[in-house]
C-alpha cells in the first residue's frame, strides 16, 4: 500500500474517513476471520468472506471516529456497486459471482444490523457467528439459519434479493389529504424488508412494506430513508 493511508492513498468511500487509516493493514487484517477461520465451503459463497470483511472497515471506522463517521463512510460504499451480476456465484464449478461481493456483501449485513435494531444484539451474534465457525467451513443457508435463529428474524427474502438478484428495490410512496401508501416494488416475490423512514410530520417511523399496499396516517408528509438502506425511494402520484 506504499505506506499511505486509505488504498494506495485514495478513500474508497469518498467519505474522508477511508484515509484516517491503512486499508491493507485494516481489510486484510478481517480476513484473520472472514476466511482463514471461517472458510466458504464454495468459491460461490466468497461474499462471506468479502461481505464480513469489508463491512469490518465500516465497524473499525466507528471505533476510531464514532457512529456518524462510520455511517459516511457505508454510505459511500454503496456507490462502488455496479449490479453487473449476482453477489453469489454459480455453485460447484469454482466460479466466485461478482466483485459487489465486497460493498453488496457489506450492505446486506448493514441492512440486517439496521433491522435488528439492537447494536448488542448484532455485535453479540456477530461473536457467536464467528466462535459457532470457528476453523471449519460455511455456506450462505448455514449462514442465514444461524443468524434467523439468534436473532429471532427472518432474513430470507432479504438474501434472496441482495445476493441473487441485481435488482435495487423501490421503495414505491404516494398520498391523498390523510395516509402516506408504500411499498416495494423491483424486488422478487414477498420481499419484505423493514425500512426505517423519516417523514417531513418530524417523525421517525419503522415501517414494514410488503409488495402490496399499506398506510400510515401523515398529512402532507414526504419519505426518506433514515440510515444507509440499499434501496430507492420513489414518489408516484
């Protein structure tokens, strides 16, 4: 890394926090766990390496610089996803799927600590996760069991979507004088990822969209997204 900070002195989330440390020392420091401890039984599921890894870039920015830094520097990750094919590869002939394994991979589980909603939760499954796989192999169904189990949520759609698709979902919204209408679209079937909004009534709210339409009662109000989900958000009427 020619003795700079950030990689070969340029910040990979055009956030400014990249280049407070060495991205070499950091990334390849993750590998210790994400992929010598515990290995991928498949070439198709190196996300898990990557994914887990880079998303420790993300966690030791928040240790050196606190939460807002580290919610930058993830949010400027997300532009360096291309979609260009699937996260997960092809299984059983050695084919590894595409390089958004890396800011994808990191973006999927950003958006599965955000639906946790429990920063001990996620950090104490995280330990788990790593101690359960300690010096043996893993796949991505081994992977999403254990974290649905400890948790008590469903991450399966959410996989399906992210790593198996290169589809964004839309976050779909109108109005009328009394509710604000949402839901996904772009998404396959039953994707039902929770999203945090912020609604121009001052309000944070959790809202759970379903492919289908739902309501909430806020009169003329707008949506954005509150944290660094990977989605867009569309009005339509």
């Amino acid at each position: 890394n020619a003795y700079m900070n950030g990689y070969l002195g340029s910040d990979l989330s055009n956030s400014g926090f990249g280049l407070l440390w060495d991205f070499i020392i950091v990334h390849e420091t993750g590998h210790e766990w994400f992929g010598n401890s515990l290995t991928a039984d498949d070439m198709a599921d190196l996300w898990i390496h990557e994914g887990f890894t880079t998303y420790t870039e993300v966690l030791y920015t928040q240790s050196l610089s606190g939460k807002a830094a580290a919610d930058s520097f993830m949010q400027g990750t997300l532009d360096r996803i291309e979609n260009n094919s699937p996260v997960v590869g092809i299984y059983g002939v050695r084919n590894e799927g595409s390089s958004d394994m890396y800011p994808k991979g990191a973006a999927l589980i950003h958006m599965m600590r955000l639906t946790i909603g429990d920063d001990e939760l996620f950090s104490s499954t995280l330990r788990k996760m790593v101690a359960h796989f300690r010096h043996g192999y893993i796949n991505t169904p081994a992977l999403l069991n254990f974290w649905n189990t400890q948790t008590g949520k469903n991450f399966n759609k959410m996989f399906s979507q992210y790593l198996s698709t290169t589809q964004v979902p839309v976050l779909e919204w109108r109005k009328d004088k009394k509710w604000i209408y949402y839901r996904w679209t772009r998404c396959i079937d039953g994707f039902n990822m929770p999203v945090e909004v912020q609604t121009s009534c001052n309000r944070l709210v959790k809202l759970e969209p379903t492919t289908e339409w739902k309501k909430i009662a806020c009169r003329n109000a707008t949506l954005t997204a509150a944290g660094n989900y990977y989605i867009e958000i569309k009005r339509i009427d």
